[in-house]
C-alpha cells in the first residue's frame, strides 16, 4: 500500500473524521437562519475581484454570523466537475472558494467542507479546478463524493419525476448549507446557476437525464434541505460551449458576484446577466411555479453594488 | 562468502515482486509514470517488445537481461520475474503449510514440451502475433493476476476498512468488473501456476514459460556457473531444496538450462558454488534408462495436473460469473435506468471497429505488439480501458480497448501511454492526444431522449471536452445533438454519458487506423464594457 500517504492521511484527518459522526448531533439545535436580519432578498456585485465582491455581499445580506453559528460545521458545494485548470472558468473560482473557507472559519465554523459528484475524473477535477488546494489550505477539507456508499437516499416528497434521490451525507450531517456555483451556458439546460449546480449533490443523475431533466432539477429544488446561502460566481463566465468549455476563448469577464438565500431569485438574476431571460430556461421557471423560490426580480429588494 | 548470496537475492527479488505487486493494485495513483516505467523496463517480454517495435527506444531493460543471463545464467527468473518470485512465496507456504514434508527431487527435463512451446511463440511472434506470447508470457500473466484478481479484493479490503475507520481518513473506491469471459483464462493460470509451484517449485518456469526456456538456452553457457565441486560428501542436499529440479545428483550435474538461480544450494552446501566456466564445455545431462521410465510417469501426472485444475476451476469461474452479473444488474437499477420510469432504446449500437486506447498508432499495430499485461487497465484513472474479450478477435485477446460502458478517455490524461512496457501504446504529449482521433462518434437519433420524449438531455454533449457533439435546435426549446466529425476524437465521454438503455444514443467507431483531429476553432468572444446591472 501507499504507506507514506496513508500515513499522511491518517494524521491530516483522522480527526476531522471522527469529528464529523457528532455534527448529527449539533443539527438538532443549530441551522436557525433567522430571515429578519436583512433587508434584502438578493444582493448583487459587479467590478470587484471575487473575495472583495464576497464580502461586500455578506455585509449586505447581515453578515456571514446570520448564517454560521459558532462551532458548527459548514459544507460547500461548489462546482468542481471539470478536470480544467482554473482559466477556463468551468469550475467555482479557487480565490473565491478560498476566501469563502477562511471566512466561515473566522466566523466561527469548527469545520467547513466542500464536495462535489464530478463529471470528470474526481480526483483530477478536485486537483486541477484548484478548489482542492484553494479550500484545504484555507483551513477547510474536501472529502470525496466518487462512490455510492457516500449518499444517502432521501424522499422529495413535492417532485413530479424525481420522488426520491441519494444525497450527498455531509449534506444531512452538516449544520450550515452554502451553495457556491459558477454562472456558465450549459448546452443541456441552456445555463447552469444554483439548481443545477445541485446536480452534484446527489449520485444517480443518469436518472434525471431518463426523465425529463428541466422537471428533475425544479423538483430537487422542493427538496426541504435547501441551501442556507448561494453565492453565484459571475467572475469569469463561459458563454458558449459550456458547460465544459473548450477554451478560454468561450469566456468574458464578467466580475460579478450574486449572493441570496432564494436559489429561484439567485438564478433569475445570473440569467439576467448572462443576457437570458429566466422565464426562458426551464428550470427556473417550473422551480419558481413549484415555489421553490421567485424569478420575478421586480418583486424582490435587491441590492445593487458596484465596486 | 557465497552463502549470504542467497538472503542477498531473496531480498532484491521482494523488493521486485512487492513493487511490481504494488504497482498493479494502485487504486489510488500512488505511483508515478516515470517511476512505473522505469521500474517494468527490466522485464523481459515487454522489453523485447519495445524492441522490435520501436526500436531505438529503452530496450536496454532485455539487452542487460541478456548480458546477465550470459554471465550468471537465469538471475532474471529468480530476482526480477515477478511471476517467479510470487511462485517462490507459494512453494515457501506450501513448506510450511504441508503436513507431509516433500523434498524436491531431480526430474528430468520436459524438453519436447518447453521447446516445443517456446517455438510456438517464436513462429508466432515471426508471423507477427503476440497471441502466443500474450498467453505464456510470465510477467504478463502476472499482471492479470494481480489486475483482474489482486486489485479488486484490494479494493474491497479498502472500501470495508473506510467503513471500519470511519470519517474520510481513506476513501472508498470503484472500479469496474473485469469481463469475465476474459477472466477465465488468466483464472486458469493462476490456478495453474499455484498448483504447480505449491507441488513442483519450478516446474511452471521450466516446463511452459517460453522466457524462461529461452534465457535456459542462453545461460547453459553463461560465464560463471553453479558447480558442485571436491568437498561434496554425497549428501545430497542441494537435490532436495533444488526448486527446479535441475541438480542430477548420479552424475553430480547441474542442468543450466533450468537453473534459476535461487542459490538454495549455495545456501546449504559450501561444496556448491559459483565458478567461473573458462571452457564453457556443454555439461550435458546423463539420462538414464531409469529416468525415461520416470520421464514418462511424471509426465502423466503433469498433464494430470493441468487437467485437474482446468476442470477444478470451471465451476468457481462459473460460480463467480452468475455472481458478477447480478451486481452489474444491481449496479444499473441503482444508477436509476428503472424500466418502469424511461423507455428503452430499440436501436442496437453497430459498432464496426472497437477503439484502441490513444497512442496505439492502429489496431493492426497494437494487436502485435501488447502482450495484455493489464497495467494500463489498473492504471486508467478514468476506467476505460478494459481487458477484451473477442473485440478485436482471437488475435488480440485479453488487448486493452477502451469500454464505454466502465468509463471514458480523460482529455488530459496521457497516463498508458507513459506507462506502458511494451511499447503499444506510445506516449503522446498532451497537445498531441488532443488531436488523436481514436474514433469517431455516431449519433442514433431514434434512441435519443430528446427525440423520444421530448425533454432536454444533453449529458453527451456536456462531457464532449472538443465540443464535437453540440446541442443544435430541435422542435420548440429544445436541442438535440449533432456530430461535428473532424473535431471528435473517440474518447468516448458522450457514450458513457449517455443515459438510455439498453443501447446508447450515441456512441463511438474505432478508427483502425487513428486520425489527426482538426482543432476546435472559434472565434474569442467580446468582452462586456457595461457594468451595469441588467435588472
């Protein structure tokens, strides 16, 4: 075996391991979200760098302690799927992802995580997306998502086509929930944002393709574990060819930043901006007639910050 | 002196036998490229594989073999053959696991069978098929035991011990099942050579590897020999922990083309020794009338042998086969391709060609020069290159050809090609497997979901890292794909995407011959000067 690596890993994480089997127990008296707290549905940054962009929008929304209670554990979903480097814009943006760890940490979280079920090879896309190094060196830990034994299966008890689904079990283990997607075209569903990026949450998507993809990711979004934060990284934004791009040539720099704890609103907003109206894609138009979140932006406060 | 040769040898030959073992399990791509290279270069087959067809390229590894061979006799098969090495452990637990302690004894050699075997694979490898290599080749065989047997249980061992461990300190890990039509024969040589080193030593080496017979032919006149010299008292010593049964203790001869050079004799006899040859005069073998008869007997109890365990293993083969099925079956229900839910495709796959894994150049070149020791199938980190079966016909069985079914061909990933011993798979530079064109993917419109049920998919042309299969207008908002050729280059991520069953809506023809692919073009985008909110 590959001893010095085992030894390596044990040490490194032994006790992030064996700290995770009593996060079950902090969810019985943590995950309040109170909503009085902000004024604001959705907050939305241009012409900043990421982490700046990122705080701006925290401040708004009431700071990142409305959400992070101290000593609880935080697990990330960004978008991680593609075995490309950073550039090409196909995965969450590393300095985001990193900024994002070391404030949850300073805001108390014992723990943050971030996983995704990738597309790509998991080990390469975790490496070369640069959001393994970017969460492990801020203080944070991916854990692999690349078997079935790591889901378990839930009931979504509003779908239409997706009844039941194996989740990630750092979701159902974990106190605090934040969705970090990359705003991208996807030849697919036309745009991927915060409901499709929870594609990555769960194993069995082969599924969602059989039956009628647009209703699956709605219906997963009626799901009653649903993000406590989404934060859309709008920072470089891949216009074509998504949503695994061919080169950097399919992207524009878009330097914006979205953050709202309604995945609806969150994906209305990027469509905006990536020029699609949302009523156009799929998704977000059954998720919002589910109720699963508002895609109408004239009936949300929202607010604007340029940077 | 020459006593401590003996630990000397068991030690470099674990270090062999342990890496080798280690290299063929790695789940978790422990290992790197250059090393596993390096470290394979010293086997023999492949080496001399490389060396015909790639000349000039590291065939170092089988020229220094034979110079070694040339100066101690078959050192090869006792310190560097991984398949002998691992023989050796079997005989030594058989010593101590047998209650009827058996001490070897002289046999005469099975000449006609050995020779016979080793000309089989010569005329094989003139008529330029590697069929007969690929079957007898002992680090080949030893790769597949350890790839499509060791592997898996290892695999098992780790994912239970996660379980046991708890947390993420390992993770699990997957790996798709071997087919098993090919695994029966690789089974029945691991039964094979089990059977025969846990009874005979080095009966398997002496008798059906053809690389072992031919370095035989070369060290019967290496420089420094084992003799046995004045001091011998007769005792007879050396002939009973002789592993290859070479030690022809009435005319105190030593057959040098069957002596590995276990130095066992060195070990327990002083009168033993390595001497230098100066005329190196053929030390010819008596063969006694008596030892024909003998000949003749233990003949029938080989054959005997080889049956027995051919059949002793076609009921577990079987056994395991019913077993591998059900959880393929149990492995698709999970993913979700529940009958009730979708429909099924109707239109079968008719695939012409299989696919050759990406630098393999074409079929015809790849099926003469893999001798199918499975490294890059444990080493694939996307899982697609899988032992065949008669894919490429009986002339490549057991060769690697990417399965669309188990995985699909990393874009980036350039790993079997630096990996691989033989040379059949040549290393390409990144850039260059960018454009290699292992196959062509072909859409069948009338298994496609979004032609059937009217709802968006799309999973192809998602995993398509040239963007050779696009999404173009279909009815309403849909899109359905479209093929763009001379961008596609086979690696098959939209087949393996691909979610219908039983057949796929699309999926990829091998080029017997790989293509240049064009490069993707398109034209930079505009970059926004608004920073404006749209809303």
């Amino acid at each position: 075996m590959k001893r010095r690596e085992f030894i390596r890993k044990s040490v490194g994480a032994g006790i992030v391991g064996s700290a995770l089997t009593f996060t079950g127990y902090n969810k019985l008296f943590g995950s309040a979200v109170s909503d009085s707290e902000s004024p604001y549905d959705l907050v939305a940054v241009r012409g900043g760098e990421p982490d700046i962009m990122f705080d701006r929008a925290i401040d708004a929304l009431g700071g990142l302690e409305r959400f992070i209670k101290k000593g609880q554990t935080v697990v990330l979903k960004p978008n991680m799927s593609w075995d490309v480097p950073p550039e090409r814009g196909a995965n969450t943006h590393p300095g985001l992802m990193s900024h994002i760890v070391k404030k949850c940490l300073e805001a108390g979280a014992s723990r943050v995580y971030a996983f995704d079920n990738t597309c790509d090879n998991w080990v390469r896309s975790y490496r070369n997306s640069g959001v393994e190094d970017a969460v492990n060196d801020a203080g944070g830990r991916v854990l692999p998502a690349n078997t079935e034994d790591y889901f378990k299966e839930v009931e979504v008890e509003k779908g239409k086509r997706l009844t039941r689904a194996k989740v990630h079990e750092l979701l159902l283990d974990s106190d605090v929930y934040i969705n970090i997607p990359v705003l991208k075209h996807h030849g697919a569903t036309g745009i991927t944002i915060t409901l499709k990026n929870l594609m990555g949450v769960v194993w069995d998507r082969r599924y969602w393709h059989n039956n009628d993809l647009q209703q699956c990711i709605a219906d997963f979004g009626t799901w009653y574990r649903k993000p406590d934060l989404n934060i859309v990284d709008a920072y470089r934004v891949m216009m074509r060819n998504g949503p695994r791009g061919v080169s950097v040539d399919d992207l524009v720099e878009m330097k914006a930043l979205i953050a709202s704890t309604d995945m609806v609103a969150a994906d209305a907003a990027s469509a905006s901006l990536f020029g699609t109206e949302p009523s156009e894609v799929g998704h977000i138009k059954i998720a919002h007639e589910m109720g699963v979140g508002n895609m109408n932006l004239e009936e949300l406060s929202i607010h604007r910050i340029s940077v | 002196m020459q006593k401590h040769l003996k630990p000397l040898r068991v030690i470099i030959s674990l270090f062999f036998l342990i890496t080798a073992s280690l290299i063929f399990i790695d789940f978790r791509e422990f290992f790197s490229e250059s090393f596993i290279s390096g470290f394979l270069s010293l086997q023999f087959a492949p080496s001399v594989m490389r060396f015909i067809h790639i000349l000039g390229i590291s065939f170092f590894g089988f020229l220094f073999i034979l110079l070694l061979t040339a100066l101690f006799g078959r050192v090869y098969c006792s310190t560097i053959c991984p398949l002998g090495i691992f023989q050796d452990v079997i005989s030594w637990i058989s010593k101590k696991v047998r209650r009827k302690k058996r001490p070897y004894s002289y046999s005469p050699p099975r000449n006609k069978l050995r020779y016979s075997l080793l000309a089989v694979t010569v005329i094989f490898l003139l008529f330029g098929s590697v069929l007969a290599l690929n079957l007898l080749d002992p680090y080949s065989n030893f790769g597949r035991f350890f790839t499509y047997f060791a592997k898996p249980v290892a695999v098992w061992v780790n994912n239970n011990l996660t379980g046991i461990v708890g947390g993420y300190t390992l993770y699990r890990v997957s790996i798709p099942p071997i087919p098993w039509q090919t695994a029966v024969f690789p089974a029945l040589m691991l039964v094979l050579v089990v059977g025969l080193s846990y009874k005979y030593g080095r009966l398997y080496c002496n008798t059906i590897c053809p690389v072992g017979t031919f370095l035989g032919l070369i060290s019967k006149y290496s420089l420094f020999r084992i003799r046995i010299g004045e001091k011998c008292t007769g005792c007879a010593h050396c002939v009973r922990v002789c592993k290859s049964s070479c030690i022809d203790f009435k005319t105190k001869g030593i057959d040098f083309t069957r002596c590995v050079n276990c130095m066992n004799c060195l070990r327990v006899c002083e009168a033993v020794r390595y001497r230098y040859s100066g005329a190196p005069a053929l030390q010819r073998v008596s063969v006694s009338s008596e030892a024909n008869e003998k000949t003749d007997k233990s003949k029938r109890q080989f054959l005997l042998m080889v049956v027995a365990s051919l059949l002793g293993l076609k009921s577990i083969a079987s056994a395991a086969n019913s077993r591998q099925t059900t959880t393929n079956r149990a492995r698709r229900r999970n993913q979700g391709d529940e009958p009730e839910m979708s429909r099924e495709s109707t239109i079968p796959e008719n695939r012409q060609n299989p696919v050759s894994p990406p630098g393999s150049v074409s079929i015809e070149k790849f099926n003469k020069s893999c001798t199918a020791c499975g490294l890059c199938v444990s080493e694939c980190p996307g899982h697609v290159l899988q032992p065949s079966f008669m894919e490429y016909g009986l002339i490549g069985f057991m060769q690697p050809h990417m399965d669309f079914r188990s995985g699909f061909c990393n874009f980036d990933c350039t790993k079997c090609g630096e990996i691989c011993p033989t040379g059949a798979i040549q290393p390409l530079t990144v850039e260059k497997k960018h454009r290699t064109q292992t196959g062509v993917a072909i859409f069948i419109q009338e298994n496609c979901i979004v032609f059937v049920d009217h709802t968006d998919c799309g999973a192809c042309s998602e995993h398509c890292p040239t963007r050779a299969v696009d999404m173009v207008p279909f009815t309403g908002n849909l899109h359905i794909p479209e093929v763009t050729e001379n961008i596609c280059i086979g690696c098959g991520a939209c087949e393996y995407a691909c979610p219908v069953e039983p057949y796929k809506a699309i999926y990829v023809e091998g080029n017997p011959r790989h293509e240049l692919a064009d490069r993707p073009e398109h034209e930079k985008l505009e970059q926004p000067d608004t920073e404006d909110f749209p809303f």
